[in-house]
C-alpha cells in the first residue's frame, strides 16, 4: 500500500502539547488535503495545498498550521489552541486535471 | 452556499433488495459530484463520479440538475456493499478545487 502514506498510525499527546501529523506522498501529485473526520460530521476540510510553499484554510482551520516545502510532504501541526484535537486525522492528494483524490491510512489523534 | 446533504446516517437493507443512498447539493456553478466508499479498515477511496457515467461494483448514480441530487443506486445489494458512503461535490473545471464531502451514510446490507 504506498502512494499516500501517514504517520503515526495513533498517536497520543498531552493537552497543551503541539503535535505533528505526518504525510507522505510518491504520486508526484500538485494536490495535498487534510481533512478531519468525526462521527457524524463526515469529512471537514482543514488545509489544503495546490502547489509548493502555499496553502489555504479550509472550513476548520483553527487551531491548526501546515507547511508544503516539498511537493511529497504536506504535514499537519495541532496546536494547543485547537479546541477539541481528538479526531481522525485524512491526508489526500490529487494530480493536475484529475478530480479524484487519493487517501492516506489516517492518524488517530488523543489528547488527553 | 457550496453544501452537500445526505439526509441517512444509517441505512440498512437486505441482501438482495434495492438500495438507494441519497445525496443533494447546493453550488452555485457547474458542479462535479463524486461517491467516495470506506469499507471497514480501508482507506477512503472513489467509488464513481458522474462525468464518467460508469457502473462500478454495480452501483450507478446520475446527476439531476433539477433537483440538484445524485443519488447512489444499486439494483441488489450484497453483503461486501456494507461500508460508509461519502457524496461528494468539486468545481467543474477547476483543478484543485476543494472537495465538500457530505457527512456519509453508513450502509448495513443484512444477510
């Protein structure tokens, strides 16, 4: 399963504490999404990144920064300042006149 | 208002019956719909989208502009169509548009 990869698998942190997510990806893709997804709320966009060294905010910003130095990397920081950080954590990328996007495995994220 | 509706959380059918997963939107241009399907420990992945017109896994969905939905049918569900479905909507002719998904309907096909 490569493609688009994430890491950690779960992850576990301390309320207060920062956090980066990490993503991956090898389809030479322009494209990178971070989603969050609960129960119920399907999935909320986040960040989303169409090219290196810029990004725009989504529906759900707060409380959340990204970066995009390098076309395959596109990670995610929680901050402190995030409200209620436990979620489901997607990263998705998609190509140049493509419309479909390719999914990580997701991170889990807990803070207690 | 850009905004994708899925009126089921959970929808449940017997093997064999006909399912229909409803989907409406709102958008103000040309829009592209899509269904994602995430089956139980698998990734988020494209099921179909309408400006392909195919039938995969059985599964069709057409796009009525008039009533602005895109409803995902399928004639006889199976046991392996149990998963959550996400309806989905981009810009037409926008590449990198943002993607809004609905909030899904977790389908249960009974045996």
């Amino acid at each position: 399963d490569g493609g688009i990869t994430q890491s950690p698998k779960y992850l576990f942190r301390k309320e207060g504490q920062n956090v980066t997510l990490s993503c991956e990806q090898n389809l030479n893709h322009d494209a990178m999404y971070w989603y969050r997804q609960d129960p119920g709320q399907g999935l909320r966009l986040i960040y989303y990144s169409q090219i290196v060294n810029d990004f725009q905010k989504g529906d759900i910003a707060e409380g959340y920064s990204v970066s995009r130095e390098k076309k395959e990397s596109f990670p995610l920081t929680v901050t402190s300042a995030q409200k209620n950080p436990t979620a489901f954590y997607l990263c998705a990328s998609s190509g140049q006149g493509a419309y479909e996007q390719y999914f990580g495995p997701g991170t889990r994220l807990t803070v207690t | 208002a850009q905004r994708v509706t899925q009126p089921e959380k959970l929808l449940s059918v017997f093997k064999g019956a006909p399912v229909e997963l409803k989907c409406n939107y709102s958008y103000s241009g040309s829009p592209e719909l899509f269904w994602y399907v995430q089956y139980s420990r698998q990734r988020l992945q494209l099921l179909l989208r309408h400006i392909s017109r195919e039938s995969i896994k059985g599964f069709t969905a057409d796009l009525n502009k008039g009533e602005t939905s895109f409803h995902l049918k399928k004639p006889f569900a199976q046991e392996e169509d149990s998963a959550m479905y996400y309806c989905a909507l981009s810009g037409l002719g926008t590449s990198y548009d943002k993607v809004i998904f609905g909030p899904g309907t977790s389908l249960s096909v009974i045996p």
